[in-house]
C-alpha cells in the first residue's frame, strides 16, 4: 500500500512543476514512511531515492530543464 502512495506522491508534489510547499509536504510524508519497520528491500529504495530527489529539488532556487519550481 506504502508504494501506490509514494507513487501518487511523487507524481502530485515532486512531478515537473514543483512547489516548495508540495515538496516540503512530500519529504515529511518520506521520513514518516521510512521511520515505519519494513521488509520490503525494494520499497526502502524507493523510500531512499524519492527523499534523495526532494531533498535535491528543495535545494534547487531554479527552474531547469523540463523541471519547474514555482
């Protein structure tokens, strides 16, 4: 369940436009996740990679590529 909703949340807050507020929201909603116990090796990645890639759009001011931050 944890990975149709990492899923939708990437797609909603940390797609091609980006705002902080969304992606703010996005992180703290990763960190709940990855605090949480789990087996499931592929869905700690994918924990790992969506908070790697918020944590990486937060640190962007500019917009780049096909990237938008509003």
């Amino acid at each position: 369940m944890i990975r149709q909703q990492l899923q939708q949340l990437m797609w909603e807050r940390a797609g091609i436009i980006r705002r902080r507020k969304d992606l703010k929201k996005a992180f703290e909603q990763i960190k709940k996740w990855e605090m949480q116990k789990m087996e499931d090796v592929e869905l700690r990645n994918m924990l790992l990679v969506s908070r790697l890639i918020v944590e990486a759009a937060l640190k962007r001011k500019k917009s780049l590529g096909c990237h938008f931050v509003l």
